[in-house]
C-alpha cells in the first residue's frame, strides 16, 4: 500500500498493528560521470516497491526521501547536502509525524552510506520522543550481504560508490541514464586494512574523508563490470533478503 495514493480518512481507518510502514532514503549527489545524482534514490525506491509487491497488505510505504547526508561529496558539482544537524532533525520530525498518523512498526530502508551516523542518531532521539513506535534502521547492502557476495565479481575494493553494483543496478532499471562508455575504476588502493574500501568491509578504525581525498572520478569500485544481467540478480536478491526481514520485524511484540 502507497502513502501517497491515500487520502486522510483513509490513514485513519487503517489497523496500524497489521502494517510496516516504511521510510526509504537515499540522496542527490555525484555518482562519477556515468550514473546521475538520483542513484541512490532510485535504487532504495527499488527496493522498497519491491518489498512493498511482495508483501502488499501488510506494507505502507512512504515515499522516498531524496535529500541526503552527502557534505563528503561537495566537492563535484551538482550535489545537494542536508548538513547532519538539519538531517538528523528531519528524520526525527518525520519520524514523529509517522507514529502520530498511527504507526506502530517503522523501518527506516537507506540507500546512502553518507546517512548511517544521523540515522542512528534519529533513532535515539525518536526512542524518547516516541517510545511507543519501533523504529528500526538499516542499510540494503547490510542486510542482502549474501547476495552481493554471491553476484559480485570483483575482488575487495569493486564495490563501494558507482561501483559494480550500483551501475549494475541502473543498467537494469534504466539503461538511457547511464553511460558505460565514462564508467571509470577508482578508489583508495591501500592494502593496510585499517584503509581499505568497500560496501562489504567493515574498517577496524573509524575516520572521515571527503570524496575529493580518495577519488578524482566520484567513482570508488570497478563499475566497468557491470551488467542489466547481474543488475537484476543484484536487484531480485537485494529484495528478497530485505523483506526475509521485514517478515521478521512484522512479528517483533516490543
């Protein structure tokens, strides 16, 4: 079920114990000179009408919230950033505007790595607003961890930004919007694992770098190995994984 397709009476009629609502998020920014700003948009909106196909009376799915975190990429021109403070504030307000509709279950769908930190940091600030509703986070790449292993085939450091995956995924939704022929390898190239990149491994040290630092494309990943073929696999499995746990959540008492 759509959020935007209601009207109000219609919100308040709805037996919010039997429903997830859903909040995806993604971002407008740089994504190198072969995928568009709206790439991380495009790709959490996927995701999250897929889930919403699958599992259609017992979803209500927000629309997509296109702003994000992305002051690390301001450096390539085009992209639109939501400053931390203003972007845990929005979450946190949204969040609040869910649970008075209603909500009692919200999972927060992210499709930016730049809004991991004000996520969380949302959610605590919405545990004492309203304790009541249970927010929960995550990431897709998180949770579908198996599928990327099992579709990917490039070696640690392919998949990070307009890497494999991502263009992979744009080739299979839509092809016009992306241009192979730019599509460019980029990226830290450190062995010291305390510097190494990518989607699917976690740093044992925490630090900050803008994008210019570590990348004169935009690009960190092998984007030049990416098909509509593995797209749709990336896509198909991303899906079914993420709503393996909305299934579980859908069961969560407190």
């Amino acid at each position: 079920m759509l959020l935007k397709d209601l009207t109000w009476p219609e919100v308040k009629a709805l037996d919010f114990d039997k429903f997830v609502v859903i909040l995806p998020t993604g971002s407008f920014e740089q994504h190198g000179p072969h995928l568009p700003f709206t790439t991380d948009t495009d790709i959490a909106s996927a995701v999250a009408s897929g889930i919403e196909r699958a599992l259609p009376k017992q979803i209500l799915l927000a629309p997509t919230l296109w702003p994000g975190l992305s002051t690390h990429h301001m450096q390539f021109p085009g992209t639109l950033d939501v400053p931390q403070p203003v972007y845990i504030q929005l979450i946190t307000e949204l969040g609040k505007s869910l649970a008075s509709m209603g909500a009692k279950k919200v999972f927060i769908l992210n499709g930016h790595g730049g809004n991991d930190t004000p996520l969380r940091a949302a959610l605590r600030e919405l545990k004492s607003a309203v304790p009541a509703t249970r927010f929960v986070f995550a990431s897709y790449w998180t949770i579908a961890a198996k599928t990327l292993r099992e579709v990917r085939e490039s070696e640690l450091g392919g998949v990070g930004h307009a890497c494999e995956m991502e263009t992979s995924i744009m080739l299979h939704l839509c092809p016009d919007r992306v241009k192979m022929d730019r599509a460019v390898r980029d990226g830290p190239t450190h062995t010291d694992i305390y510097r190494q990149a990518d989607m699917q491994y976690g740093r044992p040290v925490f630090f900050v770098n803008e994008f210019h630092e570590v990348t004169k494309s935009g690009v960190i990943g092998y984007p030049d190995l990416a098909t509509a073929e593995k797209g749709k696999r990336f896509l198909d499995g991303i899906v079914k994984e993420v709503t393996t746990f909305v299934e579980h959540f859908l069961t969560w008492d407190s």
